[in-house]
C-alpha cells in the first residue's frame, strides 16, 4: 500500500451517482479521504479500476506476477481468476502457489475454487479435488466464489458428487459460476436452479436471453480464441445489469495489446452510454462477488485510472490501493524471478507411435472453427500411406494426437480440419482441461519431433518442421513460463508466427489447438483416452 499523500484531479467519474464532474481527489495511505467538486478541472477523466470477471491467468503463460504487469497497462485493477488449469496439474498446491505469487504485486488476484478437478470422468489430469477439497478452500476468505461447474450435465442429472460441491459453496454462501455452452430451455432452468449465478460460455444471443430470464448474470468473452462480444453485447439495452466483461483465456501477445479496455472501448463506440458500459465492467464483478476494489468513493481504495476521454479511451494512468503502477503505456511493476512447480512424466515417442491402422472407411473429423471453443463433426476421406491412415494435407485434415504427460500411455489419435498446416506440426502442454500434451501436424516424423521437444522441456508451446523448430518453454506447470511478461509476449509471437509460416490460418492456432482437448464444450474433442461425442457425453469411434 502506497503510504504517500497526494492529489490528482480531473473529470471524476462516479458510477454510483452515475454523473460526471470536475474535482479533486485526495488519497492518504493508499485509500481516497476526500472529494471535491471544483470550477473546473483537467480534461482527462479518473474512474475506478478495471475488472477482468472470469480469466484463467495460466492461459496467458504468464506468472500471475508478471500478467499483472502487462494488464494494468491497460487500466485493469482486479481479475476473478480461476485457476482451474494448475489445479489440473498440481491440485491444491497449484492454486496456493498462484494465490502466493499474486501477492508479490500491486494488483487485485481473486481465486476461486475449481470445482472440476478433473473435469471429466473422460480424461487423466495430475490431480483429483472433491468436496472435502473444495470445502477447505471455499473456508479460506481469500477464496471468493466456486469456479465453473463445467460438468453441466452433471448438474441437470444430478450427480452425487457435483451436488455435493455445490452444497458445500452454498454452505460458505460464495456465488457459483457456470459454465454451459449452448444450454436453454428447461436443462438451462435446472442448471440455474441449482444454485449457479454466472455463464461465459454464451455464444448466441437466444441462449444468453433464455439464461438471463432464469436468473443467470452473464460475462461477455472475448479472448484469443474464443470471441463472443458482437453476439451478445447488446445485451446492454436492457440487461446491462446483468452484464459482466472477461476475456477468460488471453494469450500473452494479445494482452499486450489490449485487455478489459478493448471491451470498454468497443460498446461506448456502439453508441451504449459510458456510464452504464463502465458499470458492467466494474461494478457489476464487484458487487457480484464480494471483491475489495475501490470504486472511487471516500474510504474506498484508491483503485483508479485515468483516460483521455471516456471514447477514445486511452489509459493514461492506473493506481491500485493509491500506488502508481502504470503510465503512459509502460508498467512500472518490477519483474521477479518466480519459482517452476512441475508435474511432468511422459517420455519421448516416435514416430510409429502415431500409427492408425487403416479400415478403409469415411472417418469422423473434429471441425475447428475459427473464434469458438465448440466444434463440428465432419466426415472426411481417410487417406492412406501402406497400412497407416495419415494426414490428408491437401484436403485440410491433418492428425491430432493426445498424450498423457502423467504417467507413460499410448496416444489417443484423431483428425482435424480447419488448422491449415502445409508442412511439419505444431504441439502444446496446454491442453484443456488436463493438460496433456496435443499435437496436430502433416505427418507422423514431424509429429514426434515436436512432442519430444515437449518433453525434453518439461512443457511449453512448439512449431517446427523437419529444418526447423521454434520452442516457447513452461516451465511452470507445464502452462505459465516464469521470464519476463514482455519476453515471454515477444518470444510466443515468434512461436505463433512459425507455426502460420507453416500454414496454420487461425488467429490464435495454440489456442484453439488447446480447445481440441476440452470435452465439455460440444461436439467432437480428443483426450488421452480417446474421441469424445460431446453432444452425447461419451465416446465414439473414428470411422463415421
């Protein structure tokens, strides 16, 4: 906390009077003991803090020390983090290790407790969290709220289990968020029913207008993969109040360029009043979850930014508890070197470890689509190279191959389209939700090349052909590497870009490859154990 004395003025901007005006504010102690109106003031204009409402910071494979060095940058004070995917891998010790870290810096980390540990019954994850788990992190004050129950039909069937987890949140009276892509109608009512308060998985308008009216708030998402905010922002014409901002998974390079701000900046310019757009990103998380940001009133802490004008939208200035932390563009929180916990076992492959005997049959292809988390099934032509079916590069469907990193195991192998690789392959221990290894490419040698680079570092993201190969290290957890924000951010750019040098077309390929593993979103996934029907909850089998 900032122990200096000081005053800063301008255009004050008060959400909770929701009018503007010139004044003066004095902070003492990190906290805000006066405001004064004046004549008038500076142009630009002080407000609180920004606030991400659902993130998991692992997928920016940044520390939580260091992404708070890149998002306060862009005026955000405050994240609800979910860290769901350490916990995958580490259980309790992981979410403990990211609530330490988050210490170190000047920036508000609020942790929930990830409530689908593993997420499903379907995959093999590093650890195993169940009710008694959850019960003594929802019992520590730091833990604000159940993270999201992505076991939907867990919910609406009433699993024994999933119940018991949300009794025990209840019992803590935390929120609950949810998560269930796609769900209206009467399944909507029952999840809602049973006690979960939030949804960023919406990703049309319908399905957000049939959660609303059962009672659900909704957080619009807009990450490096999945992007949901022309779908649903205008929500804001009559639902603004039941409206949150999150990004929920922001790779490094693009939270470099933008954060909370780009969401802020998008609705204003859609013509939605300012003060009722700030008010969703600010104090609709902080009343929602019970969160100690500021909100630019007297004894509150001085958690505030400053802008060139509430259109433009340029972050001039960000404070938390009274401390300047960024300006102009630069963060001026220092950069620590944080610890590497790892749970890594598997060994390297080769290539005849991807080898899929051939039926000669039409096989089932999971369809990636650009800027969605969900997927389509599509029926390609396998092609084959003597008994082994292989990439179809010239069709778009390559190979996709899953591979337990706890313990040594066969791959799972499937097909993808819509990645675009013309030569070599792409590979990742960032795998939701289990974060095995994933790796896609153009032929089987390529393929084995880049998990075993994976391996030799004990994580990280890779592209690299039979020449070349270009490797982004995690270290930590397999997720998160523990260099710089901005190095990390610079050297994902150079992994990103060799990976479309090598054909890949989507924005975020690393991203959306990590997508390919997570079976709670429909339709067709891929985990270690096998292809998974997401619309029926259960495996299937390659040939169509």
């Amino acid at each position: 906390m900032s122990n200096n004395t000081y005053t800063i003025s301008g255009q004050i901007v008060d959400l909770h009077q929701s009018k503007l005006f010139p004044g003066t504010i004095k902070v003492e102690n990190g906290k805000i003991t006066q405001i004064e109106k004046a004549a008038s003031a500076p142009d630009h204009f002080i407000l609180p803090g920004l606030i991400d409402a659902h993130v998991h910071i692992e997928s920016s494979m940044l520390v939580p020390s260091e992404f708070a060095r890149l998002a306060v940058v862009h005026g955000t004070v405050a994240t609800v983090s979910d860290p769901h995917e350490i916990a995958n891998v580490l259980g309790i010790p992981g979410v403990d290790y990211m609530i330490e870290n988050g210490k170190t810096v000047p920036f508000k980390f609020y942790f929930g407790a990830p409530s689908c540990v593993p997420a499903t019954a379907f995959e093999s994850s590093g650890a195993d969290l169940g009710p008694d788990d959850m019960d003594t992190l929802l019992s520590r004050p730091e833990i604000k709220y159940m993270a999201e129950m992505m076991n939907y039909p867990g919910v609406i069937f009433q699993d024994e289990m999933v119940m018991q987890k949300l009794a025990v949140a209840k019992k803590h009276h935390k929120p609950i968020d949810g998560h269930a892509p796609g769900l209206k109608g009467e399944d909507a009512k029952k999840y809602i029913q049973a006690g979960i308060t939030t949804d960023h998985e919406c990703f049309t308008m319908e399905e957000a207008l049939d959660k609303i009216k059962y009672g659900m708030k909704i957080q619009i998402r807009e990450g490096s993969a999945a992007k949901n905010f022309e779908a649903l922002i205008d929500l804001m014409k009559d639902h603004a109040d039941k409206v949150l901002f999150c990004s929920d998974d922001k790779h490094p390079d693009d939270l470099v360029r933008g954060h909370i701000n780009q969401l802020v900046k998008r609705a204003i310019a859609k013509g939605y009043d300012p003060i009722q757009v700030l008010k969703s990103a600010i104090l609709n998380p902080i009343t929602h979850y019970g969160l100690e940001v500021g909100t630019l009133q007297i004894g509150d802490p001085a958690d505030m930014i400053v802008v060139d004008s509430l259109h433009d939208f340029n972050v001039l200035k960000t404070y938390v508890d009274g401390e300047l932390v960024a300006e102009n563009g630069k963060s001026l929180i220092d950069a620590a070197l944080a610890a590497t916990p790892n749970n890594f076992v598997a060994k390297k492959l080769s290539q005849e470890d991807f080898f899929v005997q051939n039926e000669g049959k039409n096989i089932k292809v999971i369809e990636a689509l650009e800027g969605q988390l969900i997927t389509n099934t599509f029926i390609g032509k396998a092609k084959v190279e003597g008994e082994n079916l292989v990439s179809n590069v010239a069709d778009d469907i390559l190979k996709i191959a899953v591979i337990n990193r706890y313990k040594k195991a066969t791959p799972a192998i499937a097909f993808i389209k819509n990645i675009g690789l013309k030569r070599g392959a792409i590979a990742s221990t960032v795998a939701h939700d289990s974060h095995n290894i994933i790796v896609t490419g153009v032929d089987d040698a390529s393929m084995a090349k880049a998990v075993n680079l994976l391996v030799e570092s004990k994580g990280g993201v890779v592209a690299c052909d039979a020449e070349s190969a270009h490797l982004l290290p995690l270290p930590v957890a397999g997720l998160m590497s523990n260099k710089n924000a901005f190095e990390v951010a610079d050297d994902y750019e150079k992994v990103d870009a060799a990976a479309k040098a090598l054909g890949a077309m989507l924005h975020a390929p690393f991203m959306t490859l990590s997508f390919m593993a997570l079976l709670v979103i429909p339709q067709l996934k891929l985990s270690d154990k096998g292809l998974f029907d997401g619309s029926k909850f259960a495996f299937t089998v390659l040939n169509a």
